[in-house]
C-alpha cells in the first residue's frame, strides 16, 4: 500500500479524536484495492488516477461537512468576503499544529517503513474501528447549564440508559414535530398593546461564547428581569434563526417549513402583534444584502415593515464582506428619541452583526477576527446598557427583550474548526434569553432576576410576552410573575441546520446526517 498507509491512518486519528466519522467498510474495500499486488505499471498508475478522487470522495463523506450540493450553493458567498477573512478561514481549516502533526507523520513514514509493515497497522486499525466506536465525548456546550431533568421530562422516546436505534429516532422526531402541530400563542386574547416591545436580535452570541470569553456574570445580564438558562434558538445561521422567532407564536416546525410560505397567520409573530395594535418597525445595523437577509425578513417572516433607514448613525467597523457596520447605541437611540411621546406602542426589531465573524475593526490591525470578539462583545453589552438606562430613564412602559440568533462557536471542537457552525450543537444553539420589565405596574426589581431554567425556544418567549401583555404586570406583582413563567411550555431540545438535526431523546443527544444517519453526539457515524 506504500505511502496510502498514512491516508486510512490518520483518517483512524481523527475517528477516534472525534474529528471525522468513518464509513469502515468503503475504507476496508479502498485500502484493499490499493494493497492489491498489480505487476505491469500502467495498471498501476491507472489505479492511482481511479482511486485519488475516490480518496477524496471517501474523505468528503467520513467529514462533518455539509453535502457537495449545499456546500456549492454557499461557494458562491465566499466572493462577497473580504480577501482577508478568507485568509483567516483557511488558516483555522488548516491550522499549524495540525500541518505540523502531518509532516511528523510523513517523517516517521519514511525513516521507519522498511522496519514497520504501516498497511498492516492500517488494516488492523480499520478491523478494530469496526468492532470498537470512539465513546461518545461531550460538546462544548454541554460544559455548563446542562438541564439535570426538564430536557427528559418531555423527550417523545423515554428515558433509556442504552443509546436508541435510528428507527426509533426517527419515528421519535416526527412525533415531536407532530406534537408541536396545533400550538399557537394567541395575542387577541392577550388585550390591546400595553407596553413598547424591543426585541433585540444579536447575531453569534450563546451561552459557551459567553463562556468561553468569561463573561457570564457579565453586568448587562444581570439587569434583566426575566433569564432564560436553557433556551434553544435552534437553528445555527442567521437566516433561519430570526425567522423562527418571526414564527414563534406557532410550535416549531422543520426548518425547510419556514420558507414553504404555508403557515397560518397566526404563526407569524409580527402580524399577531400588528392586530394587537402595536407598530411594527425593522432596524439593521447592516445593510440586510449578504443572503438576502432583509428580503428574508419580509418574504417568510411577515414583518410588515421595510428596514429603516440605518445612513445616520456613525460606522463602527468593517463586516465580513466589506459592507459598513453601524453603531448600535447610536441606531437604538436615534430610533428611541424619534418615538418618544407617540400614543401607540411600537414593536421593533432590532437586528446586529456587530459579533459576526470576520468582522474589522478600525485600528484593531485587521488579523484573526476571533481576537477582537471580546473588545466587540464589551462594546455591544456597553451599548445596550446605555440603551437601558435611555428607556428607563423615559419612565415608558417597555419589555426589552435580549434574543441572540446563534453562537459564534468560539471554542470549537473536534467535528468543528472555531466558527464553523453546520453541527447545531447546543455550544452554539444554547443562547442568552433574557427579558427587562421597564415601566410595568408591580414588577419592580424585588431581588435577583427570574430564571427560567427548564428547557425553552420560541414558543415560550412569546406566550410570555402575550401574558405581559394580559395581565400587564400588575397581577400579583412579583408573585404573578413567577407563576406565569412556571407555566410556560418547555420544549423538547431539537436543533436543526440544512438537514443536519441534533435531538435530544432518552436523556442523550444525537445528530442525524442530511443522509439520515443517526450518532450519539461526539459519536462519529459509519
């Protein structure tokens, strides 16, 4: 087999690291055609030039990676990105310490392979790796926060020691999504509009990049009213993310549903609040062009309102592709003042990629974008706290409520370089939900904020805004409250990209493949 040794094994490294999976008996069958003895030559090099793109193909396929198909669609974006950021993104794909693990591998090749049989280490590898799977490791974001009961107490396949079989999961997830069919959130019944609603959409911020950037106990979180501990966004990319919550009032649904166009009205979480008398308002501090986002907003999401105009306020740094990235206290602040005094309550949108990653800022000396995450994310928690103390200094009955869309996968694992986000891993779907009570009667701080530690998504963020806007805080004061947010409906744990599903089920989390292969996460398929 000669140098092709090397291929199967480190290809073994990586199944055992949790880096790739491993289809054994394809990898069997490529390592046994290219052990096979050929004598003439050019068989031998038509071997070769048939089994290098098989090589690659069985790569391809053992990966993580999206299927061919989705990965070309999203080709054509790489030329929207800054020459810079693509630099940086084949940097993490091909980090020095793994370049340097592949040249030690070559080296003790070449000094050792007239001692060592490597084909015959290959083969045993691939024998064994049929008999014995990696055990399961746990993702990042699992670190911390990890519901010890809620997430079971709902799971559609029961609690089970042993792992479930594909059939099982399958027929456990279409339960699910048949369970969520018929909830809605109803926000007739609700009252007219009671208070001013700001929902502030964060791109790239969960719970593990909090983590991960020790900020947790940042002072921001702590001024809220309401926090969520354990809720799923669902979703990994921006697009998706936000139209969930633009169909929260609805119980969740299968990602490609989202753009089928064929859900009810009441689904739609802006046209609910627009029948309830609020005025509806968009504000980016993006331009809203890469994917097509803003017509996203518009086309599945039923906002009811085009983006406002984001030209005043000053640039604060350079996106992914180019394009100007605003200030967000000076855009929330600006939208603030030119509201103030209006007799209707408004419901705004607010949507940022001041944490995207990619991002330049101005004097930071370009580099890895991941090194001025933390300066941005200082800066953006500083701007929405100057943006807090505006509306409470207003005295304006007002729920701000803080819905990131998804993480910015920081730390990264072993399926996946930092900011690869194509597994919906709860490091990157567990995001920071918190809710403020500004000017509502009976709510006042009393103490540290409400958590709300049950596993929760969309569903449960909008029957609470509903039964704010019922009992518009005065019921019971603090009391109330808390009986209001035991009451709302905790949701299974089912995150989804492009195919790609983690569910949560018999107390353990699984991925299914776009291929309908089902894996304990950190437990490779194949």
């Amino acid at each position: 087999m000669g140098p092709w040794s090397l291929y199967f094994l480190a290809k073994l490294g990586l199944y055992y690291g949790h880096g790739i999976g491993l289809h054994w008996l394809l990898n069997l069958l490529l390592a046994t055609a290219l052990a096979w003895p050929l004598q003439r030559p050019a068989w031998r090099r038509g071997r070769t030039v048939l089994t290098v793109p098989a090589a690659l193909a069985l790569l391809y396929a053992d990966s993580y990676l999206p299927p061919p198909a989705q990965l070309l669609d999203r080709a054509g974006a790489l030329g929207d990105f800054r020459a810079g950021y693509l630099l940086e993104l084949v940097q993490r794909a091909l980090p020095l310490p793994a370049l340097l693990a592949a040249a030690l591998m070559v080296l003790l090749y070449f000094v050792l392979h007239q001692r060592l049989r490597f084909a015959t280490l290959a083969f045993a590898g691939l024998l064994i790796a049929a008999v014995l799977p990696p055990a399961p490791a746990a993702p990042a974001g699992q670190r911390a926060d990890r519901p010890e009961n809620a997430a079971d107490a709902s799971d559609a396949a029961g609690d089970s020691a042993a792992p479930l079989a594909a059939a099982r999961l399958d027929a456990a997830l279409q339960a699910y999504y048949d369970s969520q069919r018929g909830k809605a959130v109803s926000f007739a019944r609700a009252g007219a509009a009671r208070f001013d609603l700001v929902l502030l959409s964060i791109c790239s911020l969960s719970r593990d990049d909090l983590d991960f950037e020790h900020a947790l106990d940042a002072p921001l979180l702590a001024r809220f009213d309401i926090v969520f501990t354990h809720f799923n966004s669902a979703a990994t990319y921006s697009g998706p993310a936000v139209l969930r919550l633009l169909h929260g009032t609805c119980g969740q649904t299968p990602q490609a549903a989202l753009y089928s166009g064929t859900a009810a009205d009441t689904c739609y979480l802006f046209r609910n609040l627009a029948d309830a008398g609020y005025e509806p308002a968009l504000l980016l501090n993006h331009d809203g062009r890469f994917g097509h986002f803003a017509q996203e907003l518009r086309d599945s999401g039923g906002v009811g309102a085009e983006p406002l105009d984001n030209r005043g306020a000053a640039v604060a740094m350079q996106a992914f592709d180019g394009s100007p990235v605003r200030s967000d206290y000076a855009l929330l602040s600006q939208w603030w003042q030119r509201g103030a005094g209006a007799d209707a309550h408004r419901a705004l949108l607010y949507n940022t990629i001041t944490l995207h990653d990619g991002n330049r800022v101005p004097g930071a000396g370009g580099g890895d974008s991941r090194a001025s995450y933390a300066p941005r994310l200082h800066t953006l928690l500083a701007d929405l706290g100057r943006f807090l103390d505006l509306v409470e200094a207003s005295g304006r009955p007002t729920v701000v409520v803080l819905i990131p869309e998804h993480g910015a996968a920081l730390r990264g694992d072993a399926a996946q370089v930092p900011g690869l986000r194509e597994l919906p891993t709860r490091a990157i779907t567990q995001v920071p939900v918190a809710v403020k009570l500004i000017g509502l009667a009976g709510v006042g701080r009393g103490g540290p904020p409400l958590r709300v530690d049950r596993p929760a998504s969309y569903l449960s963020l909008t029957t609470l805004i509903a039964g704010l806007n019922a009992v518009d805080g005065a019921a019971g004061g603090r009391a109330g409250l808390e009986r209001l947010l035991r009451a709302l409906p905790a949701t299974q744990w089912v995150a989804e990209n492009e195919g790609t599903v983690l569910f949560h089920a018999g107390g353990r989390d699984y991925l299914r493949t776009p291929a309908g292969e089902w894996s304990e996460v950190g437990t490779p398929p194949g």
